[in-house]
C-alpha cells in the first residue's frame, strides 16, 4: 500500500516549524523516525496535506546530564537509548526497556519524541517516563513549557501537547544506589504491542522500600500508576505477604479494558503476574546487598 | 466488538428525549461530526471525520431505526465505510428511564454496542478497538451532559419550547410508561403512532444521530493503528 | 499538489541523483528508480521486514522510509552487501543450512542477520531468536535460518573476527 500524495519539507528551525504548523494545522504532520506515521499514510488511515521533516534540528538530538537529571532529545532514537552509557548508568530502566520496543530496524529510525507525543498506551516510554515520573519539556509559539509524565497523558492519544506545540526531549531524575528500577512486558511474540507490561521504580533503604513506582502498559487508556497499591507497598519489606497484599490490591485497583485477543481478566491476570515477578526481583536485589 | 453504558443526565427524561431528538444538538456531540442528513423516514446517513492517535479517517454511515418507544428505547441497525480504511456494521439499543434524586430530576440513559469491523481497521485495530470506543462514546456523553444540563437550561429552553409538539403527545402515549423504571425488555414492540408526524421525525432523526455515533464507534475503533 | 524534490543518494557507493515525488518510499526508489530488485516489498507497513536496508550504517524499514529522507545519506542494498563480501560467511551458511527456499525474505534476514553480528557478536540462540523476529518467512520454519546466523557467529568467534565499528 502507497502513502497518498503529500508534500514535503525539512526545515532548519523551530521558528519555521511553528510557522508552518500554524498555517496548516491539522493537515500537516510532523515527520521525525516516521515508525507510526509512515505506517498510518501506507494504511490511508490519514492523508495529510504536508510532512514537517524536523530530524534537521540539531537541537532536538542528545543525550546528557542536566544538574540531577537526564535529559533526552526528542530526536534521540530507541537504539540511541539503547546504546548509551549514560542511559545505562543513570536510567537503567530505559535500558532494560528498550529491547521490548519492536524491532531493530523500526529501533534505529523511530525516537523518544515521537513515542512520547503519540503517547499509545501500550508503548515502553510513555511509561517509563511515567514510573519515573520524569518531565515532558514542550515548545510552542508562545515558548517552552514543562509537563510532569504523569499530568501529560491524558486519555488515549490525547495528551496535554497543544495544537502547534512539539515534544522537544524529556528529562527523568539521575538514578542513585538506593533505586531499584525493572521492566517487564508480555507479548505473543517478541516484539509485538505487548499484552500487559510493567515498569517499577522504587527507592530502598536497605530492604525498605520507601516508595515502589508501578507503572503499568497496555492495561488502560494511558501508563497507569497503581497508586492505591503503591501506598500499600510504601515503607513496607517486600517479601512474600508483602507481595500477596500487592497483588490482591491490583486485582481490586485494575480495571483494563479488553482488546479483541484478549479478556480484561484476561489483562489484570497478566498485570499481577509482572507484579510478582519484579517485586520479587527487587527484593531478591536489595536482600543480596550487604548491609 | 460490545460496548456498553450507563449514565444518568442531570435533565428530565422529556428534556433527554428532546435533545436526543435534535439533529442540530447530535450532530455538536458526536466527536468529529459533519453532517448528518435524514434519507427518508428509518432512514439517515452521517459523515464523520475520525482522529485516534495518527488516524483521519472520514467515514459515511447509515442507520436503519426500528422498535422504538418514545422517550423510553429505540433500537438500530448501523453499517458505515472508512473508505480505503475499511467498515464496521452492527446494532445499537438506548434505554431512557427516570432516575429522580434530591437535586430534581434525572435521567438514566443505558446503551448497548455490537459491532463488528472488517478491512484494515479491524486487522491493525484490533488492539484499541475497545479503547477507543469508549473514548468516544465519553467524549459524546460528555458533550451532551453539557447540552442537557440545568446549567443550559436558559439557552435550550427555546429550543425545547419550540420543539415542544414533540415531546408532548410521548407522555400519554405508554401506559407503561408510568411505571417508569429501567427495567422495560427491549423485545417489546412499541406503537409510536400517537405522535404528531413532526414528533416522529424529530425521533427518527435523533435515534438515527446515535446510530450515526455507533457506527463512528465501530469504524474508528477499528481504524486506530 | 506535490512537487518533485531533488533527491542525491549515494546507493552502493555509487551516487545517484533523481527526481522524485516526497511519497515514494525508499524500497520503491530503490526498485523502480535504481532496478536494484533485491529489496522486496511484503506488507508495507513495517512488520515483515522483507524491505529492510541499510541507511547511514544501520538497517530501516524501507516501506516506512520516504527517499526524500535519505538526502546526503549513504544507502546499501543486499546487492551492495553482497559485493562488499561483509557477509559472504553468513550467505554461504545460509546455503549449506538450506535457510533459503523462495528466497523472498532472505535479502531482509541477511540484512537483519548483518547487523546482528555486528552489534551482538557473542550472541545466544535465544538472543538471534528475539533479534530475528522482525523478519517474517512463510517457507523454512526459521530453524534452519538461526542455524545458519549461529554457526556464522560461532565461526566469527573461533576467527577472533570483527567486523564493523
């Protein structure tokens, strides 16, 4: 299937994106790795008038320290993050996530941003920035913004970017030697939208977790945050009982919606089975560390 | 696909049944809508341009209204085409019955959705279909919440004044009707013929608007990526 | 509505210079434009990998890349691989396993299969497995296809040999 006929252009800065996003609106499409947006134009699921190239800003790339953040450009690709050094010191849970995401040939092109703005509720970053409870840093006409993860995703593909805004990068705090991060996703096959998934990210001292982030993927219309079980775990020795009060609370706290492959009981098993899973692994973790 | 709700409005089951009714108030609701045209007298189609994530899928709909009681229940039968995108077909039921609290009163609106989509939406869709139906069946409730509410009472007040030979002749129309509560079986055959001719138009037309709605439902959930 | 662009590609080491409608994916130019007949077209939405090549050192889906896109870039296609004799072990092994029956899907696993032993050199079987599953093929079962990736891999490994950056 061929896109339908569109026009084209890469510009060589914000101000010329802004420009153009206000002319066009909603018939102008901002083209970055393109994993979705080429695959919806192949589909005629869409047909724009114009693509806004915007991989020539330089601005939008990096990695990097920023004070007691990791900030990553929007432009950044999912094999970029899977590759880092700082990822992998500073945010291990991008690490351990970024394998699930499809493939490598859709890993090399499609990036941060564009996963990010799109904010489908089965995608590894939308979560993880949520877990993590990074930021979203936004630009518009009128400037930049800031969004916390978790007030950015709002309903399914619905986020809090405003017509003529793009995601410039998001940034989430430098991972220290009393967090526990851990990912885990269920797919039919590795690779596909995943059924259920779960990023945690939790504070330790010694083998109290002071707080346990559970994030969790493709269960609701956006990364959900257990909360009423994340104030269950807060402060509390995650050993077995521990785990078992968890897991009854997501049976009661859950409440995912059904797809055509699979029930919701279906889901909120498969979302307690990922709880276990990490939780036991975080304790095992933090119990194997010397006092 | 089955989708199913249940509501209640901060408005009479007379005022529901009169917003319902207009195609004007149905056409504002429905997410992306951009017509809506009545065909003859079961008869409607809609257009309606749908946005779910990266999707623009401009669909056309036709509905086919049957068994309905007024203020109380209709049923239909939908089919609609994405065009390229594919289509979705299926059957809708509405229920209105009273639900009087301490605030006044309040309606409580039950849907029922089975549909089922074929072509590219329902093969790259079939993750979100549900999802994004109930996105949008929110996003139709909540702009109609607005539209029945006490709070624009003072703007619909005309227009239910000036609609007023619909709904009227509806409350002698059932015995049962006084009976009132949400337990009627949707199998009963209603006699809608004691309405006025424009009554019954105005009820077509709205009872067609929410099959328009269902058939948008169907063909957009399945048109998500 | 859509204007040509100016496209210049160096594609296999060679440049090209044409002038193509901003619609056009890469695998497309790359077929009709160049004749290079090697990349195949399987679902043109991103998930059977039959398409894959290799832009700026690294694979992509050619069905979800514009050939606008790769202005100034280097672009290789299996054709370009092969002469290059990068993989000329992995080819052979893929013979002797019988990793190929119609051959539609072996230019996209090769590609995959390059890219692989490039970044994954001590690899596990369950390691090729997982990286593999992006490229579909309705012949062999798979087996005789991660055979063939394994044995290059252990083969590499008993050489010392790199290849790549």
């Amino acid at each position: 299937m061929k896109s339908p006929q569109f026009d084209y252009c890469k510009p060589d800065s914000l101000e010329q994106v802004f420009s153009l996003l206000a002319q066009h609106g909603d018939d102008a499409r901002i083209l970055a790795g393109g994993q979705t947006l080429m695959a919806t134009l192949n589909m005629r699921l869409s047909e724009p008038a114009l693509l806004i190239d915007i991989t020539g800003l330089k601005a939008l790339g990096g990695i990097r320290v920023q004070g007691d953040r990791l900030y990553i450009g929007a432009l950044a690709t999912h094999t970029d993050i899977e590759n880092s050094a700082l990822v992998a010191q500073h945010a291990p849970l991008l690490a351990q996530a970024a394998p699930h995401i499809a493939h490598r040939a859709i890993r090399n092109s499609g990036t941060w941003g564009g996963s990010i703005a799109y904010g489908d509720p089965a995608a590894e970053w939308p979560c993880c920035l949520c877990a993590l409870d990074g930021t979203v840093q936004l630009q518009g006409p009128g400037g930049a913004r800031q969004v916390s993860a978790t007030d950015f995703f709002l309903d399914l593909y619905t986020t809090a970017l405003q017509p003529g805004e793009i995601v410039v990068g998001a940034d989430v705090p430098l991972d220290s030697a009393a967090d526990w991060v851990g990912f885990d996703e269920l797919a039919r096959r590795h690779g596909d939208y995943a059924v259920a998934g779960l990023a945690v990210a939790a504070r330790f001292q010694g083998t109290l977790a002071q707080r346990v982030n559970l994030c969790f993927l493709g269960i609701g219309q956006i990364p959900l945050r257990a909360r009423r079980t994340e104030a269950l775990l807060a402060g509390k020795t995650l050993d077995a009982g521990t785990i078992e009060i968890a897991v009854a609370s997501l049976k009661a706290e859950l409440d995912p919606l059904p797809d055509l492959t699979h029930r919701a009981d279906t889901k909120r098993h498969l979302a307690t089975v990922l709880a276990r899973r990490l939780l036991q692994a975080a304790h095992a973790s933090r119990s194997a560390i010397p006092a | 696909m089955e989708l199913t709700g249940d509501i209640v409005l901060a408005a009479a089951r007379a005022r529901v049944w009169a917003a319902l009714n207009d195609p004007q108030v149905l056409a504002a609701c429905i997410p992306g809508c951009e017509a809506v045209e009545v065909v003859g007298p079961l008869e409607k189609t809609a257009r309606v341009m749908v946005k779910v994530g990266p999707v623009r899928a401009r669909f056309a709909g036709r509905i086919l209204l049957a068994d309905v009681v007024e203020a109380e229940r209709c049923a239909m039968s939908f089919e609609g085409s994405g065009g390229a995108a594919g289509m979705a077909r299926g059957q809708s039921q509405v229920q209105l019955s009273d639900e009087d609290t301490p605030e006044g009163p309040h309606t409580r609106l039950r849907y029922t959705v089975q549909a089922s989509v074929a072509g590219k939406l329902g093969q790259v869709g079939g993750r979100m279909i549900d999802a994004a139906a109930k996105q949008m069946a929110d996003q139709f409730f909540g702009a109609f919440q607005a539209h029945v509410a006490p709070v624009a009472a003072p703007a619909a007040e005309p227009l239910a004044a000036a609609r007023s030979a619909a709904p009227e002749p509806i409350a002698p129309a059932q015995p049962a009707q006084a009976a009132a509560p949400s337990t009627q079986a949707l199998s009963a055959a209603p006699p809608p013929s004691s309405c006025a001719p424009a009554a019954t138009e105005w009820l077509r037309v709205k009872w067609f608007a929410l099959g328009a709605l269902a058939t948008a439902l169907g063909v957009w959930v399945g048109a998500r990526l | 509505m859509a204007s040509f662009h100016t496209l210049h590609v160096e594609v296999n080491g060679q440049p090209q210079k044409r002038s193509v409608q901003p619609r056009q994916h890469l695998v497309d130019f790359i077929r009709n434009e160049l004749g290079l007949k090697g990349s195949h077209l399987g679902c043109e939405h991103g998930v059977c990998g039959a398409c894959t090549v290799e832009v700026g050192g690294r694979i992509v889906r050619g069905c979800l890349t514009l050939a606008v896109q790769t202005q100034g870039c280097k672009v290789r296609t299996i054709e370009g691989l092969s002469e290059d004799g990068d993989v000329r072990d992995l080819q052979e092994a893929f013979i002797r396993n019988n990793a190929l029956q119609c051959g539609f899907c072996t230019p996209g696993m090769v590609m995959a299969a390059k890219e692989l032993l490039e970044a994954k050199p001590d690899a596990s079987r369950e390691e090729v497995r997982e990286w593999m599953s992006g490229n579909f093929c309705r012949c062999t079962g798979y087996h005789a296809i991660v055979d063939a990736i394994c044995e290059t891999l252990a083969e590499r490994a008993r050489k010392g040999q790199k290849v790549g950056a």
